[in-house]
C-alpha cells in the first residue's frame, strides 16, 4: 500500500464544474457538528476567521483505499492536506485564524487521524450530512458512501470570504490559505 502522506505523480487534476460558485457571500447554517475534541462546533457563531477544510476521507494504515479512489478526481489527498494545516497552524493562528477539518467520517474515525498525523486543531463530523446539505455542498458517492468534494472556506464572523475549490493539489492547499489571508488582513 502506498504511504497516505504522499501524492502520487500521476493523479487526475479535478475541474472547476461551478458547484461552489455560489459559497461566497452565504452565511454558515446555525449547525453544532461533533468535534474530536469531545465537544460540539457552531462554526457559524465564532468571531474573526475560521478556515474550514472540507476533504472526503482520510485513509488508515492498512485499510486499502476504496476501488478507483486515485482516479476520482481530487479525492486522493487528504492526510498530506490535513499534514499541510498542521504543519502551518502556528503561522494560521497568529494570521488570526482558527483551522477546522471536516468529512463526513465519524468522529471516531477521525480521531485515530487526528491522534496518528498530531493534530493541533479538530476534525468535523458531518456524518449526518446536515452541514453539507444545508450549504448544498459539492458531494459525490464512491462504494454507497457519501463524501465531500475538497473545497476550503475562509469566513470571517460566520459568513464565507474566500472559496477554494476544486482544491489542487491538496499538500499546497494551506500555503494558499495563508497568501490569501495575508493579503486580506
């Protein structure tokens, strides 16, 4: 099995289709998703800028990847992606922004990623697909699984800023998020 932390060379480059065209400008839903840190997140009540990173799955270690999952465009991705944020979260933060996660795995799932990759800031579960409805979200489906188009929000008291998407490659998605804010603070 190949190592989750790298990109393979020959991954299929996804398309902008437009399906989060319509992101900037809306307000985020009044939803508490579970957070691996054991609480609930009102995304939409926190004040200044929130980075949300919406990714489909994270992989496990000897756990194959789902059948033809390199050959979906941008769904390969998400553990060197969510590595990128960890690894620029102390200059995010004093960016002032607060750094978020989000899948539709359980929070379970997602706190064996966040506990195997350190880290610093939660991961989402959207599991029941209420956030991702209520933003009528870029979604596709692979094994009867709904998952998450790769797309990044910036917001800034609740109502979205920025829209990344499609997000490629993933590994550099953090280092755009900051040349953004850079230029917006």
């Amino acid at each position: 099995m190949e190592r989750l932390t790298e990109l393979p060379q020959d991954l299929p480059i996804p398309i902008d289709d437009g399906a989060c065209d319509r992101l900037l400008g809306e307000l985020l839903p009044p939803i508490a998703l579970a957070s691996t840190q054991g609480d609930r997140i009102n995304l939409s009540i926190i004040p200044g800028y929130v980075v949300l990173y919406c990714y489909p799955m994270t992989g496990q270690p000897g756990v194959p990847l789902p059948t033809g999952w390199d050959e979906i465009p941008g769904a390969r991705g998400c553990t060197p992606q969510s590595c990128a944020f960890r690894d620029l979260h102390q200059e995010l933060n004093e960016l002032g922004a607060q750094v978020f996660g989000l899948s539709t795995q359980s929070t379970a799932y997602q706190t064996e990623a966040v506990d195997r990759l350190h880290l610093p800031f939660p991961l989402l579960s959207d599991a029941d697909l209420r956030f991702a409805t209520a933003l009528n979200l870029a979604m596709f489906e692979i094994d009867s699984q709904p998952l998450i188009k790769r797309v990044t929000l910036i917001m800034d008291a609740g109502k979205i800023v920025k829209v990344f998407y499609p997000v490629f490659p993933p590994d550099r998605n953090a280092d755009e998020v900051i040349s953004w804010l850079e230029t917006a603070g």
